[in-house]
C-alpha cells in the first residue's frame, strides 16, 4: 500500500512540475496571493481566514494552490455549539476575464484542525476533517489587490458528528 501511494505521490510531482514550462503571458496574473476574509454559513455561524496561494499553471486559464487557516464558530441544533481551528489546502481552478478585471473560478477543499466544546478541550484529540467545494470570484481594483466573493459547501467531521452546510466568503487578496 505505502509503495502505492509514494508512486502517485511521485507521479502528481511530476505532472505538476511540468506545468509551468506551459505557461504564457504569466506577467498579466499575479504569481503568488495573501488575503483573508469572513465566512458565513446558516449551519457553521461565522468565522475568518487567512490564505496564502501560489500559482501552478497559467496558459488563458490556471490552477492555483490556497493553503487556508480558518477559525469558525460552529451550530449544532441538535447538541452544544463547537469552535474549530482547521488548516486546510484548496485548489482553484479558472480564468481571468479578457479585461483583466475579475477571475472566475471553482475549487475543492480539504483539511484537517481542531476542535472543542464545553466538554472538549479545542487541542485535544480526536480532530476534525474538513471538506468542501464551490466557486468565486475575484474583482481587481488594480493589477495587484482584489476583493473575492466565494459560494459553495462545507463539511466538518467531528468525532461522530457530520456537519454541514452551504458557506458564503468575502474577503480581499494581495496579488505579487
């Protein structure tokens, strides 16, 4: 099984590291972004997040790599409220408009973090596994700051309790 997985693993390298030698007109997008943002969700109440993403693949259309902390407050109507604190890695996948004023795209989502409650302390174990998916938009202001809008759905496993909802982001993003 271990030798596996450690040939996929090898494999994905290689396809990704092949990707750049693609690239065209790379100077119209920014490389790598910082950004942060609030969420909000009828079934996760609200947190914040911060990212930092960097660019695999552009060629009229790329493929972006978000490694995302995020801190939520979670509603459970069936039993006590939860915090989380997850790191969580997200793939983007879209284009930049022929105008250069916004970029269209979708992503996957998943992670792992804490979490606790009233009778769980947040870095004890058993821990959480995130997942989701969705789409966004990012509105350039200039060629290096834009706010994004994101929609999609969100999963928390916690212990025995699946949690989930739709999920709604804003936020901003430094682009260098």
């Amino acid at each position: 099984m271990f030798k596996k997985k450690a040939f996929l693993l090898i494999a994905a390298v290689l396809f990704c590291a092949s990707l750049p030698a693609q690239e065209r007109n790379s100077d119209d997008v920014g490389r790598f972004t910082i950004g942060g943002g609030l969420t909000f969700s009828p079934a996760i109440g609200g947190g914040g997040q911060g990212e930092f993403a960097f660019l695999i693949y552009h060629n009229g259309w790329d493929i972006r790599n978000h490694l995302v902390i995020r801190g939520n407050s979670i509603h459970n109507k069936n039993s006590a409220d939860y915090g989380t604190f997850t790191l969580s890695e997200k793939i983007s996948f879209g284009g930049i408009s022929p105008n250069k004023l916004m970029r269209i795209y979708g992503f996957v989502e998943g992670g792992i973090g804490f979490w606790g409650n009233d009778t769980k302390a947040l870095f004890k174990t058993p821990l959480t596994f995130v997942f989701g998916g969705g789409g966004g938009t990012d509105i350039f202001f200039t060629k290096s700051l834009s706010v994004y809008l994101e929609t999609g759905w969100l999963g928390h496993l916690l212990d025995a309790k699946f949690i989930d909802g739709p999920m709604f982001q804003i936020g901003w993003r430094g682009h260098f």
